[in-house]
C-alpha cells in the first residue's frame, strides 16, 4: 500500500469527507496541518503529491486517535500480507549499523529471497539455533543471565511466543527470539524487579489476551539477514496489533543503543548487575513504536524502495 492508497482508504473507512478531513486534521494539529485545504489533500490522495513524513506521522497519530489502532486501516492483513508492505532497504535503514549484533558475511550473491525466516518451533535446527544463542548470551550478557539450553526451548515451542529463525540453503544465518509476556510480567521486567531467568510459561500471554512483545535475543550474519528477521518482526506486530499493548528489550550492549533509538523505543530503567556492568531497560507503546518517520517510510513509500532482484 502507497501513502495515497493509504490515506484514501483511513479516509473512506472513517467516513469522512474530504472537507472533513481537513477540518479534523487543522483541528488535531494546528501546526502541521493550518495550512491544508481538499485541493492539496485531493492531490495526496491522487499520488499527484505528497506530504514530508512528519507531516505522514501526524496523518496516522490522527487516524489512531479516531480508531484505537495501532496502525490503523491494516486492521486485516495476515503476517505474510504485512512482510510485502514492508521495504527491505528501508528495513536495514531502520536498523542501522551494529558491529556486534550484525556480521558482515559476504552478501553480494545471496539475494534476500534466498533468505527463508522459520519459527524455530518448525525448524530442524530448533538445537543448534539455540546452542548458538547459547553462546552468544554468554558473551553478549558477559555470563550474567544464567539462562538454560532447555529454557529456551520450552520457551520456543510456547505457540504465542515468536523465535525466528534465518536460514540459508540449510544454514544459520540470523535469529530473533521474542516473548509475549502478560502485562503485569512485562512490567516487572522493565522495572527489573525480576530476571528474564526466572521466567516462566505461566508469565506467557496467550493469543486471546493482551499480550507484550519483550525482545530478548537477536543476532545476523549479515544486513540483509537481519533486515529479514526483522521484516517478518514488524509484520507480526502489525497483524497482531490488537493484542499487542507495548514492546520493549533489556541490553547491556553500548553498541545497541543507535539500533534502539531507531526503532523508537526510549530509555526506561537501569540496574547494575556486575562490575561495570548496567542492565538498561527500553519501551514503548506499540502505537508509538509504529509511529515513527522511519516505519511510514518502510511501509507506505515502497514505490520510492530499490527494491533487490
């Protein structure tokens, strides 16, 4: 869906007319939309035109304060749908640079249909996956966390819970590891009043409850790798956005903090868990997560996406 697309259809969906429109918007933020009148915003609609993205941002804060969505009008698009919204460049725009996190394997002959993202619930490699998440938490989290090879599996065999795998012919190449943590949990963690260890299935949301994505794993070989994984991420919060209250992580990782910042998630708490070491605690609503120059520009300005062959 293109900017104009989308702006007609949350327009037709409100039912508002086009004089309304421009009166709510004047009305919701003076500053962004004093000037507007039909003649421009008929040209928006057309695709003759086009508003700069804060401007695109303060369209769709306006349609989620009129429907309570999240991203509204997306209301019925399936993971799959939702993965061909999203640009893949703009994806790794959007994530940024992160020497730690993101490998630089050689990509000039893998194309990114050349990359598959499994649950790793249905993955042949749901052992080795996790051996090496294993050895990566030990590194990253400099052996603090103390988590099990068996706790993360019966973690990522939960059916709401998402542990991605990437792949390529057969082999590792990234993963995601999210939970869907029931409300209270989520708060205990961020507040780090307990530990992400001593989790358990029962602090796990179901798919009929209001849930919260907590990020707790995330590691690619390459961008295009990482863009994937992340591709397949913001699908599933779009398409289950009715149930998704915030998102949030947990990183003790310097290097993480421009991934973050990207992604719009804002600092929450801190706590020291070892000699020089700070565990720092990063949320946001998923209203506001999606809400940011950067996604609009990864989901509704695909036509201006160099897309790969």
């Amino acid at each position: 869906m293109q900017f104009n697309e989308y702006l007609k259809s949350c327009r037709e969906h409100s039912r508002l007319t086009q004089e309304e429109l421009v009166h709510a918007l004047y009305s919701h933020n003076i500053d962004d939309f004093g000037g507007l009148d039909t003649t421009t915003l008929s040209k928006w609609e057309r695709g003759l035109t086009k508003p700069k993205a804060s401007k695109q941002v303060s369209l769709l804060k306006y349609f989620q304060s009129i429907t309570g969505d999240a991203l509204p009008c997306f209301n019925d698009y399936a993971i799959e749908e939702a993965e061909e919204l999203i640009c893949k460049i703009g994806m790794q725009n959007l994530l940024g640079n992160s020497k730690e996190l993101v490998l630089n394997f050689p990509s000039a002959m893998i194309g990114s249909g050349d990359l598959h993202v499994y649950q790793l619930r249905n993955s042949e490699m749901i052992d080795e996956v996790i051996a090496i998440n294993m050895d990566m938490d030990k590194d990253f989290n400099h052996n603090t966390s103390k988590f099990t090879s068996n706790q993360f599996k019966e973690w990522a065999l939960f059916p709401s819970n998402s542990f991605y795998s990437c792949e390529y012919k057969g082999q590792f190449f990234g993963l995601l590891f999210t939970l869907r943590l029931k409300p209270e949990v989520f708060e205990q963690i961020m507040d780090q009043e307990i530990d992400e260890k001593d989790l358990t299935v029962d602090d796990f949301a179901s798919f009929k409850e209001i849930g919260c994505n907590h990020m707790i794993s995330f590691f690619a070989m390459n961008e295009k790798a990482a863009a994937m994984l992340f591709i397949r991420y913001y699908a599933h919060l779009i398409a289950n956005q009715k149930v998704i209250a915030e998102v949030g992580l947990g990183t003790m990782m310097e290097d993480v903090k421009k991934f973050i910042r990207n992604m719009n998630l804002h600092h929450h708490g801190s706590k020291t868990v070892g000699e020089g070491l700070v565990l720092q605690t990063y949320r946001e609503t998923l209203p506001n997560f999606l809400a940011s120059e950067k996604v609009i520009k990864m989901i509704l300005s695909k036509q201006d996406c160099p897309e790969e062959v």
